[in-house]
C-alpha cells in the first residue's frame, strides 16, 4: 500500500511512520560491509537528451543534458542500488522520519536514483518555473501520480511495500527518468561517482548483498562479518 500527502508546501502533514519495535544492534559490536562496483569495458556513449520543446528546460542548462542511465567514472559505476537482500530476515527496523529527497531541477530529477526505508517518507520538490507530474509506477504498490504546478512546491508519499526500481516519471517532459528503491532496513546505499558504498551499524552474520542497475540488471554475493568487523564485496558490470 501507498499513502500519499495529498498537500504541498513543507510536507509537514504527511502521515507518522507507522510504529515498530526495532530489533536492537549493540553499536560496540556491530560490523561494516563496503562495497565497490565497478564497469568492465568501454562505457557506451551517453545519450544527448532534447530538451528543445521547452525552452525554459533548455535555459537552466549550460549545455548538452545527457542521459544519466550509465554514469561511469575511472571505471566506477554510478547510481547503483546496493542492499542487503537475505540474512535480516526476523529482524524489524523502524523507518526513519526524515525524508528522501528527489528535486525536479532544470527538468530533471535529482538525484537520478534514490532509496528510501519502507515507511520513511519520500518528498519531491519542484524547484522549476516548469510544472511538473510525478508518475510513480510500482509493481508491488500503489501507484501515484500527481501535478506540481508551482516553484518551490513539496509532496510527500509513503511507501509501505518493499520494491526495487520503481520507475518514476514526469509525463509532461517524457526525457525526466527516474527510479525509487525501497527497503525493509536501514542497510542500503545507492552508488554516486565513486562507485562505492558503506553499510555501516550491521550486526555480525552472514548475508547476500545484492546491486541493482537500471540497464545492467541484478548481481548478488554472499559475505559473512563478524563483530567490529569490515567485509568487502566487488560488484563487476560487464559491457554489452
């Protein structure tokens, strides 16, 4: 199910996370999973988008806008969800209250990819002169779709079923992309330019960590930690 604040402005009256009895981690033992991911190959050649139709789109950029779907730096991939996938199971975690952020910018959302605890509040921003729609298409949940008409306006939604890459777009500009990750625990990150992320305050044990890209498909591995301990997972993307 998917709850929907239904006003704009700072998002303030959206809906409390449901309450959850968390399960408790002793911060003094808990272990660290860092993971890398990485783009075997010649990345290919990124996509120039035409914002042409709407000249204010165009007019916040500088320059050409490319697609944002393979983002490779030094070999490092970018805008890959990565999340514990088994091993939690039992386990509950209450969602944090403060919300995910995704701005609609010069015509397009920003960041490209977000994740967000099941439960914990996503907020979309418009900070275009541009109106914009947010057409959200889970599988899993309910979808959502709704206008934001002025600059400076807010909206939040709630997720409250778990689903990996939801797509979210804007009909009113076809070229706005993005995708909404959302998790049962805290443990997930999604890649920037580094191509790293830190799953920090885990407890020990084994686990499957899998990365999610939104071309290149799914990959898992397992790793096991053990009290203060650091693992460490490569995820290697091959080019097509």
């Amino acid at each position: 199910m998917l709850v929907a604040c239904l006003g704009c402005g700072n998002g303030d009256d959206a809906p409390p996370p449901a309450a959850t009895t968390a399960t408790t981690i002793d911060p003094a033992s808990a272990a660290t999973i860092e993971v890398s991911v990485s783009y075997a190959g010649v990345p290919p050649a990124p996509r120039e988008l035409n914002l042409r139709s709407t000249p204010a789109c165009a007019a916040a950029h500088s320059g050409p806008v490319h697609d944002q779907s393979v983002v490779v730096r030094d070999g490092n991939l970018a805008n890959v969800v990565v999340w514990i996938s088994k091993g939690l199971e039992g386990r509950a975690f209450a969602p944090s209250s403060e919300p995910v952020m995704i701005d609609q910018r010069g015509c397009l959302y920003v960041p490209h990819v977000a994740a967000a605890m099941v439960g914990q509040p996503v907020e979309f921003l418009n900070s275009d002169t541009e109106a914009h729609n947010v057409h959200g298409k889970p599988d899993q949940a309910k979808g959502w779709n709704f206008i934001m008409n002025r600059r400076g306006g807010a909206r939040r939604i709630v997720v409250e079923t778990s689903e990996i890459g939801i797509p979210v777009g804007c009909d009113i500009h076809p070229w706005m992309q993005a995708y909404l990750a959302v998790i049962p625990h805290p443990f997930f990150g999604v890649t920037g330019e580094g191509g790293t992320v830190r799953l920090q305050g885990v407890p020990a044990g084994t686990y499957v960590v899998s990365s999610w890209h939104e071309r290149l498909g799914t990959k898992e591995q397992s790793v096991t930690v053990e009290p203060k301990a650091v693992g460490s997972i490569q995820f290697r993307y091959d080019a097509a």
